[in-house]
C-alpha cells in the first residue's frame, strides 16, 4: 500500500538516467592523419620522380644515346685552304654485339654487381635497404641498370651531399627508362659497350684489344673477371698499372661466382691462381699530338658562339653531334710547317740541356735547396689526377706518398716517340719537368687571321695551352711598348739619343755601359738603361695606356720594372700587340674562326674582325723601322744569319730573355705574317745556366726562322722573302720630326692629340675580366737581363 502511494506520488515525474559512455574515436584521427600521411608521401615521391624525369631539377640524359651512337655526326674543323684538319666527336669505340659476349664475362657481372639483375626492374629495393643497413659494408644498392644510367651523365658525381641525393634520382628515373627500353640482354651489351676502361679503351672489346691483344670472343675466365673487377674501379684495379690489385680483385669475383653458383670449386682454384698476363697494345687518343692544342681554343670559342646561337633562337645544338662546319682561319701548310718547326729545333736543345745536366744532384733545377725542390715537387704531385683521385678516396698523405713512390708502368715523352718504362710516379713527374716546352703563333697583322697555333710539344703528356692559356715573363719584347709610348708621347724618333750609362733610381740599379745611343740602336741591342730612362721620361701610366690600346689585357703591375718585362703576358696578346705595327696603328683581335655552318648549311655564326686604329700610322710605320734593327745589325742578326736568312729580308723583330734565361723569346713580324716564339719549362728554376745557351735568340729564334724557311719555300702561300713594308704617303725618312701627329684613340674612343697623349689619365693597371689559373712561378716579377749582342 505504502509502496503504491509512493509510486502514485511520483507519477509523471522523471529522473535523470545515468551517464552514457562516450565512444573513443582517437585511434581514427590517427588513421587519417597516417593515411594522409601515406598518400602526401606517395604523392611527393611520384611528384618528384615526375619533376626529375621532365628534367625540371636539372637536364637529364637522352637514353636514345645508347641506341644507336653512330647516327651521330661528328663536327668537322676545316682550313682556310680547304682541308679538314680534324673532328670534334665522341670517343671512338667498337660495339660488341651479345652473342660476342663470353657468358663467363657475362656470369662474373652478375655475381659481382648484381645477383638479382634478372628480377627487378632496374631499382633493387633488397640491395638498397642492405648497403643503408651495412653501410655499403656487404655491396653497394646500385644495380647493373642504375650503373648504366650512371655513364649517361657526364662529368664526375657531386661531392655535395644533396646533389648527390638529387643525381641518384636521376639514376634511377633513367634505369627505370631504360628497363621499359631495353632487355635485359641489351642492358647488358650497352653497359660493356659504354663502360670506359682507361688508356682509350672505351668499351669492353677495345679494353679487350688493348690490355690482352685479343677480341672480346677470345677472353678466358681470369680475363673476363679482371675486366668485372675494373668495373669497381678501373684506375685502382688496373692490370697493367697495379697488377698484384688487379688479380687480388679479380679473385674477389672469382669467389663471388663459386658463391652464387656459376663456377664450382675446381674451376675457381684454377683460374684464381692464373697469374695476370697483360699483352698492352695503347691505343692513341683522337686528341694526341699538336692538334688537340688549337682545339682545346677553338672549343671554347665555338662554345660561346653556340651559346648566343641558343639565346637568340632557343634551339640546341651539340658539337660533338650534330655534324657542324667549323671553317677556321688556319692554313693547313701553315700549321703543318709550324709543328715541324718546334719538333726539329726543340729536338736538338734538348740534347744540349740534357748535357748540360748530366751528373746534377739538383736536376733539372738551379738556385733551388732541397726543401725549394721538394715544395715544387710536392705541388706538380697535388696537381695530377692520381693525388686528387686517392685524396677522394681519403687516402692519408703519408700513404699517397708510398704511392707515388712506388715504380709503377708507365709512359713517358721522348722526341723520339713515346716509350713505356717503369718508374714511380715521383720520378716520372720530374723527368717531365726537365723536358722544355714551347708556343708558336703566326697571323696575318691586316686581317688578325691566326694561320698556325701549336701550343705545346704533346697533349698526352703536357695539357696546358702555351699560346693563350700560359702567361710568362715577357722580356725584352715588352720594350717596343715602352719606346711607343716615348714616340708618341715625346715626339721621339729612332734618331732620338738617350744615355746607356749605369742607371739608378728608387733603390732600382740597372747596370748600364755608358755612352749615348740612338733609340734604334738601343732597342737593336736591347739595352735595359735606356729603356728603363725612357720610361721615367714617359710616366709607367702612359705605358701601361699604350699596351692596353694595343690590345694586352693581362695583368700590369704600375712599377718602372715593366719596361725590362716583368710582367706575364700571353704569346696570344703579344703577337696581337705587335701585329697593329705591321697594320699601320690598326689593332685586330686574333681569331681563328671565319665561320660555324650547321649540318644544313645554314650559317650559325660568321666573324668579321673589325680593326681599331690606336695609333697614327706613322708612329706604327716608326716603330716598324726601330725594331728592323733587332733584324739587320742587332740582338737577332747573328742567329738569322746563320740560319740562312739574308740581311735584305725585311723582319721587324724583338728577341726576350728573362730572369735567369728561364724564357725565351722571339716576335718576328713580315709584311705579310707576324709569328710569335716561346720557349721554356714547366718551372721558372728549370732553365739554361749561362745566357749564351739560355737567350731568345738562341731558344725561340730558330724555331720562327726554320718555320719562315719553309713557309717562303712554299710557293703557294703568297708569302716570299722579298715582301716589303709599305711606308706611309706623307714618310720621309727615320729621324723626322714626328710631333704634332694625332696619337691613338683613349678609352672614350677619340682620337687623341699629342698634348692629351703627354697627360694621359692613369690607367688601370688591373682590367677587369676572369683570371685565369696561374702557373708555378718561382722567380715573378724580376726584371731581364741584358741580351747578348754575338756582333758587337
């Protein structure tokens, strides 16, 4: 009853009903945020292996390359007298088929570089995640494939860690390509066809050809395995160079054939102790010899024209494909009579330098101790690629020192040919430091056509241009500058006297033999005192000035020293300079290229010199008069005489000895060609002992009048001793008054007058423009010695 009244009270009323328990949903925010997570990722790397492949992180390599490599056109480089001269095109090479491949060759691959090259599909996940795991310690992650895709770009990998990461992109982008491309087969052949083998053996059957004298069919299965192991490396594993590495590799991959099955363990024990018999046959580079020299010009200079030719109409093109003309101002005899020139003279000077050093403990140095010599060395050491290639492989510097002083197979220069001896590469870098070197240019001074470049004596051996790359003291052929100026500044004729006396200035003691001498006769006998007076008399910014207008932009320093040629100029602007004397004060930039036609062709690019007059004609034509004494009764006469050449022949000239005679030099001008000679060595230290031997007149003098014998002996070039300098209308004779003549034109490219040329504005000593890498340079910046005149 009571429980129903209570019932009855609470009728209608409601209670609140305990709390439901909320659901947790956490774990679903979770999920998405890892499934978006998961899909930002794949999107991003699908993102970024769509920007490598459309080259949006940098170019990428055409894979069509590997596909048939002869359909490419090499550029051919023709001369003024319808000769080709030569080609720019890829390394030559021998294609091997697949069946031409030994399935030893082909089984030692796989073992060695990639056990699963027969299941992925260019990227092996299993073998990335391991060399990630182990550190590369159990193999690398790159699989045959990638390795392939590797040599399609050019130039060395980055050391830059994400440039790297970025290249390795694009690795796989391109294995991945050439997967859908290609069998496996294909991959294969591509690979050994491509792979370079050093020593020009590029391509498994000339590797086969150069280190085993054999084809590619015939190799045995120790030779197919070093071949696999040069694969790791091709310098460090090298059976000619290191062959006791070259076989402990080698059985590295014999043993990793015994491991995966394809040799059993009978035939791996034979062929393990087999020793390395190397049969080398070298095979000569395309760019051997004098011609890789105007070539290594003649590519930078085009490069520029192709590069403005892609600017102005966005297409490409490619030298070394697309089968271009180059037409160049070289005369094919010209060159030819100019290689014979160098090789003929510098034969003989060898010799004699040779002699000179035989039983020295210092060879071929002077003025150097021990320490000197051993920096020197150790500098040419840091310079060559085997010190850079062990240095990146993280070698310590006492362990690449062991290296280089281990006698190693090797090849060396002789005049009489190449020869392969042994000798550690220490030694061999000092042998060729002893052997002299040389630059020869020749042009035409109306026309600044450059008709002979020979830069140097071999490519193989020395790869450094002397005609435009390589600066060095100038000598006494700096002097025409200084009496220029003096000219044009004083109103000076070759009549004109200045004492020859002891000169001593600022702490600068220039010895002199006293007396007073003609400008002619000083600069005939190349008397330092008067030209270091006349450049007193001129102000050295005048000088510098008068240099610059004739086209010299290296590097001056403002000091009087320059006078006797202390600065380091290039044979390229010094024959320039000289040249605007023989074109009546028109300065023309020396080039060697008239025209670029495309395969079709259509004209990419034609030069048209366009002359600067920088001086009045007749100052040019006075100076021209100066230097004919150099010639006829000075510093050169005696070495022209007894190399035939008759006092009659018009030659407008300047010998050069630097600092301890370690260059020479010889600027010859003729009407109608200007030739420029240097000769010297690697070091400033390396040079004769006496100036008798050590002269330009005796260094560089034979080597322009054995090249003008044999261009005036040709009939066919229109050059002949008998060619006259063709004096200026208003000329009267080589000690008139030559003041009141306008001078040259100044930087704002007026013409100057004589008062304006007396207060010219300070030049600048340093122009503006890319340095070059400079040489080794024991003694800079001393001035010459005084020439010996043999007829005095």
């Amino acid at each position: 009853m009571e429980e129903n009244k209570k019932n009855a009270g609470n009728k209608g009323k409601t209670f609140p009903l305990p709390p439901k328990k909320k659901k947790d949903t956490s774990w679903k925010k979770w999920v998405s945020f890892i499934w978006i997570g998961l899909v930002a990722v794949v999107l991003g790397i699908s993102g970024l292996f769509f920007a490598v492949s459309q080259g949006f992180l940098g170019e990428m390599p055409d894979v069509k390359e590997l596909e048939n490599p002869d359909i490419f056109v090499a550029s051919e480089i023709i001369s003024s007298d319808g000769v080709m001269l030569g080609k720019f095109e890829k390394e030559k090479t021998q294609p091997i088929v697949y069946k031409d491949l030994p399935p030893y060759l082909i089984y030692a691959l796989q073992a060695k570089e990639d056990e699963r090259f027969k299941e992925h599909s260019g990227i092996d996940l299993y073998s990335i995640a391991r060399a990630v795991a182990y550190g590369g310690g159990r193999g690398g992650g790159s699989t045959i494939t990638q390795q392939l895709a590797k040599l399609l770009f050019t130039g060395n990998a980055s050391q830059n860690k994400v440039e790297r990461a970025f290249q390795k992109l694009k690795e796989w982008v391109v294995a991945v390509s050439l997967e859908k491309r290609y069998t496996k087969e294909e991959i294969v052949t591509l690979y050994f066809n491509k792979f370079d083998f050093l020593f020009n053996a590029n391509g498994i059957e000339m590797a086969s050809r150069v280190y085993f004298n054999k084809k590619t069919s015939e190799l045995t299965l120790p030779e197919a395995a070093t071949f696999v192991a040069m694969l790791e490396n091709p310098r460090k594993n090298n059976p000619y160079r290191y062959p006791e590495k070259a076989k402990e590799r080698r059985n590295v991959v014999l043993d990793q054939m015994q491991k995966t099955g394809y040799i059993d363990a009978a035939t791996y024990e034979k062929a393990a102790n087999t020793p390395i018999e190397v049969d080398f046959h070298p095979i000569k580079s395309i760019t051997d010899g004098y011609s890789a020299y105007y070539k290594f010009y003649l590519r930078k200079e085009i490069d520029k024209y192709l590069e403005t030719h892609e600017k102005e109409t966005g297409k490409k093109l490619n030298l070394y494909k697309d089968g271009l003309k180059i037409y160049v101002t070289l005369d094919s005899k010209m060159q030819k009579y100019a290689e014979e020139a160098i090789k003929e003279h510098l034969t003989d000077l060898q010799k004699r330098f040779d002699a000179e050093q035989r039983g020295r403990k210092n060879r071929p140095f002077y003025y150097l101790n021990d320490k000197q010599i051993k920096d020197v060395m150790l500098q040419a050491m840091k310079r060559t690629g085997r010190y850079k290639l062990l240095k990146a492989d993280g070698m310590p510097e006492d362990s690449i020192m062991m290296e280089f002083k281990k006698p190693i197979k090797t090849s060396r220069f002789t005049w009489n040919g190449e020869e392969e001896v042994e000798m550690s590469p220490w030694d061999s870098i000092r042998y060729h430091k002893q052997i002299a070197q040389a630059g020869l240019m020749s042009m035409v001074p109306g026309t600044g056509e450059i008709k002979a470049w020979v830069g140097g004596i071999d490519w193989q051996h020395f790869q450094y241009d002397h005609i435009k790359q390589g600066k060095r003291q100038v000598g006494s052929t700096f002097k025409p500058f200084v009496y220029a100026t003096a000219i044009m500044k004083l109103g000076m004729t070759p009549c004109s006297t200045v004492s020859n006396g002891t000169y001593d200035h600022n702490g600068w003691h220039v010895p002199g033999r006293g007396g007073m001498l003609t400008l002619k006769d000083a600069l005939a006998h190349s008397q330092n005192p008067v030209a270091a007076r006349l450049i007193e008399m001129t102000g050295v910014d005048a000088v510098i000035q008068t240099a610059r207008d004739l086209g010299v932009t290296e590097d001056i320093p403002r000091n009087n020293t320059i006078a006797l040629g202390s600065s380091d100029i290039t044979i390229y602007e010094m024959l320039g300079a000289y040249s605007t004397f023989a074109n009546y004060g028109n300065h023309n930039k020396p080039e060697m290229i008239w025209r670029i036609e495309d395969a079709n062709g259509r004209v990419i690019k034609e030069v048209n010199v366009e002359p600067k007059e920088v001086m009045n004609p007749m100052y040019a034509y006075t100076m021209i008069e100066l230097m004919k004494g150099v010639a006829q009764y000075g510093t050169a006469s005696g070495e022209l005489g007894r190399r035939g050449i008759s006092k009659a022949v018009e030659i407008a000239a300047k010998t050069g000895t630097t600092q301890n005679n370690s260059d020479g030099w010889f600027m010859g001008i003729t009407p109608k060609l200007a030739t420029g000679a240097w000769v010297g060595w690697e070091d400033r230290a390396t040079h004769f002992f006496g100036t008798g031997e050590g002269q330009g007149a005796k260094m560089a003098l034979p080597i322009w009048a054995i090249f003008m014998k044999k261009v005036w002996a040709d009939k066919s070039l229109g050059v002949t001793p008998d060619d006259k300098f063709v004096k200026p209308s208003d000329w009267k004779d080589g000690c008139s008054n030559l003041k009141g003549l306008s001078g040259g034109y100044g930087d704002d490219g007026s013409l100057q007058t004589i008062d304006e040329i007396k207060n010219p504005k300070p030049a600048d000593p340093t122009p503006k423009k890319p340095t070059e890498k400079k040489e080794d340079n024991i003694n800079e910046n001393l001035h010459s010695n005084d020439e010996v005149d043999f007829n005095k």
